[in-house]
C-alpha cells in the first residue's frame, strides 16, 4: 500500500513517507545546512569590508574649514617658507626628509585645502630624521604603503591612473560626505603603482574641507 504525502513541506515529509522518500528528504536537509555558512560567509566578508570606512579629520595637525592660516604659519615657523608659490597658496618645505606641504585659503583666510608630497628637488641630507609631523590624523604619511591606505580608510570610492612630473601614479579617491557637511569632505591620496610583487608608495595626500 502507497503512503499518502500529507503536506509539501520537506520536514513533514521526513515523518510521513515510510516508503524511502523519508531518506532523501532528509539527506537535502543535511546538504542544505552544510552548503548555508559557505554561502553566508563570503557575504559576511563582505558587510564587513563595507562597513570598514573612516573619514579624515585633519593633516598636518591643521583641519581644512576651520583652522586658519595664520595657525599653519606658526606650527610650520621652523621650515623653509616655499616663497615661489602664487596666488593663495602658502607652503614649507622640510629638507631633511624632503616633503612639502601647501595650503590654499582661496579668498579667505580660513584654511581650505592642505597637501603634502614629495619634494624631490631637496639637496639636503640629514642623518635619520624622526618621522614626520605632516600626518594625517590617523597617522598616513607620504612614504607609507599603498596597502596602508586602505587600511586605514577602507577601500577608496575611486581608483585611476594619474601622472606628476611624468611619473606615472594612482589616485585613490575618498568622499567624506557621508560623515556629514561640516567636515573635510574629499581626501585624495596619489601613490606609485605596484611593481614586481611590490605595493605602491604614498607620495602626496591632499584632504579638502567643506564650502566656504
């Protein structure tokens, strides 16, 4: 005599067809709950890798928006002041580990934009300096690893090739609008590309702050 299927759901079906189906319902349920961490993980990972973003603050010790120029022209009194620049822009220049740094105020006096990058026309040498103050406020320098970036910030919303100099670089592209309109809202990280199983190098950071 034929067992009558008493429902389509699989679980009921496991006690009500003693005629071997019970047996294959109940092997789809042991492979349906092997196969689920395999499939949920890989989605965990990537939540996760969403989810880990921050935003910048500051560089230099200076935060576009709000500190102003005068500020930067005391902290920065011990470099070289970079007199060849135009318009607005202010600058120094650090010899010793051959970095400078520029702000632009625009038409204020409130700082708007601040870079830091390489300077390769430096002919000083000096034994080991300390590592640098222009840092982001999270402790990016130009020198770090590529790889550091993306550490610190997550992955950026953009990445392009860029040049300077002839070099050829790439621009790695953080919005910061999601934290809010009163804080630094674009930072933009220029480094080397990988070469040889070698990560990039950061050669220029530029954090801008909001409309003035």
């Amino acid at each position: 005599m034929r067992a009558r299927l008493c429902s389509g759901r699989l679980l009921r079906c496991v006690v009500c067809t003693p005629n071997g189906f019970a047996g294959r319902a109940l092997l789809a349920v042991v492979l349906v709950t092997a196969v689920a961490p395999a499939q949920t993980a890989p989605k965990l990972a990537a939540k996760k890798a969403v989810a880990h973003r921050a935003n910048e603050l500051t560089l230099a010790g200076l935060r576009p928006g709000r500190d102003s120029v005068a500020q930067a022209a005391e902290m920065n009194k011990h470099f070289r002041i970079g007199k060849e620049l135009q318009g607005n822009d202010r600058g120094w220049f650090d010899g010793c580990r051959h970095l400078s740094l520029t702000i632009d105020s625009g038409d204020r006096k409130t700082i708007a934009v601040i870079r830091a990058a390489d300077w390769n026309d430096s002919k000083t040498e000096c034994p080991a300096p300390p590592p640098s103050p222009w840092k982001t406020g999270r402790g990016l320098r130009v020198g770090d690893s590529a790889s550091k970036v993306a550490e610190l910030y997550g992955n950026p919303d953009s990445r392009s090739p860029s040049t300077k100099d002839g070099q050829p670089l790439e621009l790695w592209y953080y919005a910061f609008d999601w934290a809010g309109a009163d804080v630094p809202q674009v930072m933009e990280v220029l480094c080397t590309r990988e070469a040889d199983g070698k990560p990039g190098r950061v050669v220029e950071i530029t954090l801008a702050g909001p409309s003035l």
